[in-house]
C-alpha cells in the first residue's frame, strides 16, 4: 500500500512511523513550507511533493496532518481521486464543510477515518468496555478534561488564529465530545463558556461544556490552553447507577473502579486496569485504518462520527457566544 502523507510535523511524523508497522510504503510527503517534508522524506526514502495535486497520482491512501483550515480542500481532491483518507481531527472548520466532505467520500467509494485517537488509548477503551459491559449500570454523569499548555508552530502558529484552528473547542475539546457521546450516545444539547486573554507571551483559553444526551446523561467537559509548558493532563469519572469509573493521567493505576454495595461505594475486588501501553495509540489506529482498507475490518471511529463531534465543537462556540444552550439538529447520516 503506497502512503502519501501532506503535513510533516507532529502528527506527519506520528503516522509515519505508523504506517511503517503496518508495512506500507510511505512514497511521498509534502508540506508547507516545502523544506518542512525534508527531514520525514529522507527518514523514509520518500520523495517530496511540491503539493497534494502532483502526489495524489503516486499513491493508494492520502494521509491529512494539516491544519483543519485545509481539511476540506485536500479531502474532497483526495476523494475525486478515489483515493482513502485518513484525516486528523476535526474533520473540517465547519460542519457544513464537514456533511459535504462525508457525502462526497460515500458517493466516490472512498474510506475515510477521522484520527480520533483518544479511542484508541488503552484507559478511554477499557472504560467503554467497562461501560458496555453493564458494570457502571445506567450512565449518567460523564466527567472529562483535558489540559495543556497553548500548542506553538514557529513558523505560523495557526492555533491561535480562530478562523483556521476554531480554538480550543474545536482543536481539543473535540476529543472528550467524541468520546463523551462514544461512551453516553447522541448529544441533545450543548451549553458552553469559555474564556480567552493574549498577552505578550501567550494566549490564554478555557473552556467548560455540558453536553445533555438523548439518554438522559449529562458530560461535563473541560479544556485548557492554560497551563505552563510543557504539563498534560487528561482526566475523566464516569457515574453510573451501579458505580463509578475514574482515570487520572498522574496516577499509577490507570483506571479506578467503586461498585456500590448496599448503597454504598467500594473499591471492586475485581479491577479492570487499562491494557499494557505496548503500542502507541497512533499506531493502533493506523493499523486499524490498514485493516479496514485491506480486510474491510470494523473500526471504533466512522467519518459520521467525526462529523458529529464537529457539530458539538460548533455547537459549543456559537453557545459560549451567545450564552444560551445549543439544540443540536439532526445530522445526514452516511455509513462508511
């Protein structure tokens, strides 16, 4: 399978070494400013592309590691070319852009996986395990955050520019409205507030959500580009009628579990630890991407999924706007 990758940072590089486990041949990289693919081109024997135009004819996948005001573009070309995709989070910069690009890939026979890593990580799956299983009962409050410090590009620093990142909702905090309605089903409604200070030598953001689910759950969700570098933190409780999961990213057990007994909380006597970290999660969800492309093998994240968590994100920013809660619409529904 010859691999076309278009954005060599972080995440160009993270697939990279991805795809490389999968035993693909990554053929092409390209990026902005074009010397930026230099280094991942010589790491892998791949040639550099001026653009996605001249490299889409050398390639089988179209891997999408740019900044999200460019999702929509280099999806609907890579479609058109019958090309699969696998494209990081958010899908697109608005959802409009997003229910075209889905449709779009559905009508061309195109594969296409949103990169939401976070339910590829041991602790977030075994919670959803834990969750489906019955061992929590009903969900019915879902508490998740995130926290970090202002991500930094040196040549253009388009997170903190709202018109091509969306800002912490879309970027970040679209990761925990994914996986809050993975975990408590489809979103109702949204209500949001945030907040936002630039200063000489950063921005700051904040955001607090509450997502109300057709269920009857509500998940708090809370994320930051406040904290000083280079801190991370994730953090999550899931409160069920029959107990309570919990994760902390500073803890030595990865996930907690208290079972009510009597009517009161206990720790179980049987944990359900999360799995060894033998593989980084992106790794796990490229080869799962490989294996829906080879073998048409099930994937725990579909393109309307990430369509959905971007009708959140959106729905959150327009509420931390006006101050008022979201009722969210209905979306297009398309199996990939």
């Amino acid at each position: 399978m010859r691999i076309g990758i278009i954005g060599a940072g972080f995440m160009g590089s993270t697939h990279a070494a991805a795809w490389l486990v999968t035993g693909s041949d990554i053929v092409g990289v390209s990026a902005q400013p074009l010397e930026e693919a230099e280094g991942l081109s010589q790491q892998y024997g791949a040639k550099v592309y001026s653009s996605l135009d001249v490299m889409i004819p050398d390639v089988d996948v179209v891997d999408i590691c740019t900044p999200t005001h460019l999702h929509y573009e280099m999806v609907l070309k890579a479609a058109r070319a019958r090309k699969h995709i696998v494209c990081e989070k958010p899908l697109a910069r608005s959802v409009v852009q997003g229910q075209e690009m889905v449709r779009f890939c559905h009508e061309m026979g195109v594969k296409l996986m949103l990169a939401h890593v976070v339910r590829f990580f041991p602790e977030y799956v075994q919670a959803k395990k834990a969750v489906q299983d019955g061992l929590v009962g009903d969900v019915a409050v879902v508490r998740l955050g995130r926290k970090s410090f202002q991500p930094k590009k040196a040549h253009d620093n388009w997170y903190v520019d709202f018109e091509k990142s969306g800002g912490i909702m879309m970027d970040l905090m679209i990761h925990d409205f994914d996986y809050a309605r993975w975990v408590a089903g489809d979103v109702d409604s949204v209500f949001a507030k945030s907040i936002s200070h630039s200063s000489l030598n950063a921005t700051i953001d904040h955001g607090l959500v509450i997502l109300t689910h057709k269920s009857g759950a509500i998940s708090h969700i809370e994320g930051s580009w406040a904290y000083p570098p280079s801190m991370f933190v994730t953090d999550f409780e899931i409160a069920g009628t029959e107990g309570l999961l919990t994760h902390h990213s500073a803890e030595s057990s990865p996930l907690a579990v208290y079972l009510k007994d009597k009517g009161q909380l206990k720790s179980a006597d049987v944990a359900v630890p999360a799995s060894p970290l033998s593989e980084d999660p992106y790794t796990t969800e490229i080869k799962a991407f490989h294996n829906y492309i080879l073998h048409d093998a099930p994937i725990p994240v579909q393109a309307g999924d990430g369509l959905a968590a971007l009708q959140i994100a959106e729905a959150a920013i327009e509420s931390a706007k006006s101050g008022k809660p979201i009722q969210l619409d209905s979306l297009i529904e398309v199996a990939l």
